[in-house]
C-alpha cells in the first residue's frame, strides 16, 4: 500500500515580519507564478486612485469658500496652462501665471509683505482637497504679527510659480501648498514648498520643502509646525533652500 503524499507547507517568506513596519509591498506571497489574486487588485486600486488624484476636476471655488471660512483672504488667478491635458504635456505653463494674473497680482501689491501663501492643484486634487484647509487652519495662530498677502489659488500650477506669485506681491517668504504626485500609497499626499525672496528664476536648491502631509505621513498640523518654523527661520537668517537646516532632522556629524 502506498503511502499518500503530504503537501509540504509553504515556507513563511523571511521579511513577513517586516510588513508591520511598512506601507511597501513586500512579502506578498506567490499564487503560483503570480502574486495572490487579493494583492493584485489591491495594486490595480491604488493605480486608480493615483489615477483618479491626477485627472480630478479641481474644485477651486469650493475652496476659497472654505478658505473665507477660516477666515483667510484668497484671490483667484492662473497660469498659462489653460486645460488639465496642457498642465500634464506643458510643465512650463504651469510655472509662469497668465498676464492678466500678472496685472492681478500686482495691483494688490501696495506694500511688502512677511509672506504669500499660494494653493495649487499641481498633481493631485484631491491633496488639496483634503490637506489644505487643516494645514492653513493650523498655520494660522501661528503666524500672528506676520503680514501677509491674499492667499493665491491656483488651478494648473507647479511649485515655481510660487517665485513669481511672491515677487509680485512684493513678499520676502513665499509658500506654496500644492497637490504632490500621486503614489502607489498615497494619492492625497500634499506638499509645502518655500523659498525666501522669491523672484522668477529662483531652483530647487533655493527652496525647502516638507512633503508626504497625509494622514498616513506627516499629518497637516505637524506639517503646519514645521512649515512655520522653516519659515521663521528663513525670516531671520534672510535665506532658504539646502543652506537652511530642518531642527528637527539630525545632521551628519
């Protein structure tokens, strides 16, 4: 009489341990050749979601509304990207705001200002959607004694209009809160970038950023305390970017 066969059980893969640790995915499993069916639709969700943040409507009216509600004061202006298809080919467009803005802007400008706060879609909607309102609830008893311009919304932006939205308003800090590119984890994830004496021409290395302002990653009120410190620090210093050091973040030594 033969003996029946035992199926061997299925080794644990050696970094399931791991997973508690992280959003990332690993130590799925096999089905087979292929991953376990729950895993793929899972990943085909989230490319969906990503999807969805790029290619939402960007309720920008909406916004102001509750922007009024803080109550903060906000002025809508635009950029040379005039369609959602244009924003995504041209990142150019997005960086410079139309003349009429321009002509916008700097009418408002009758004196300098502490800072200009500018909110844009960028590459998720729904970050803005979802993020702003709490970070700029948070931001604002903290920045008492700061003068600041009218907060710009801006539909179809990418962070470097932030140089030119600051210039024109005549303010010595510029912050711009804009939609980050949308991850296989975090579709509403936001990002705050600042830069000290804005001008049109200013890099990346003139900027600091704090990104990842999602519930799951940094979530808006801490995000808040870090943008104002950075930018107080900016204020006193006279300088941003790479020079400028988190004090939150331990350096090399």
């Amino acid at each position: 009489m033969s003996t029946p066969l035992v199926p061997s059980p299925t080794p644990e893969d050696p970094w399931a341990h791991l997973r508690q640790w992280t959003g990332a995915r690993i130590a799925l499993g096999r089905a087979g050749g292929s991953l376990p069916t729950r895993y793929v639709m899972e990943f085909r969700l989230a490319h969906a979601a990503a999807r969805d943040a790029v290619q939402r409507e960007f309720d920008h009216c909406h916004l102001r509304s509750r922007i009024a509600q803080i109550p903060l004061e906000s002025v809508l202006v635009h950029t040379k990207a005039t369609s959602r298809a244009e924003h995504l080919r041209r990142p150019d467009h997005g960086r410079a705001l139309d003349e009429e803005s321009a002509h916008q802007l700097a009418a408002l400008a009758v004196e300098e200002v502490d800072l200009s706060i500018a909110v844009s879609d960028g590459l998720s909607a729904t970050a803005v959607e979802k993020q702003v309102i709490p970070v700029l609830e948070a931001m604002r008893p903290l920045l008492t004694g700061w003068k600041q311009a009218p907060i710009a919304v801006v539909p179809f932006g990418r962070v470097a209009v932030q140089d030119q939205i600051g210039s024109l308003l005549r303010a010595k800090l510029s912050l711009i809160l804009i939609g980050e590119r949308p991850g296989l984890k975090s579709p509403e994830s936001l990002g705050a970038y600042l830069v000290h004496t804005p001008r049109v021409g200013k890099t990346d290395a003139d900027r600091n950023c704090i990104s990842n302002i999602h519930a799951a990653g940094v979530p808006p009120a801490q995000a808040a305390e870090k943008i104002v410190t950075l930018l107080a620090m900016a204020r006193t210093l006279g300088y941003s970017g790479v020079q400028l050091k988190d004090p939150g973040i331990p350096t090399l030594s």
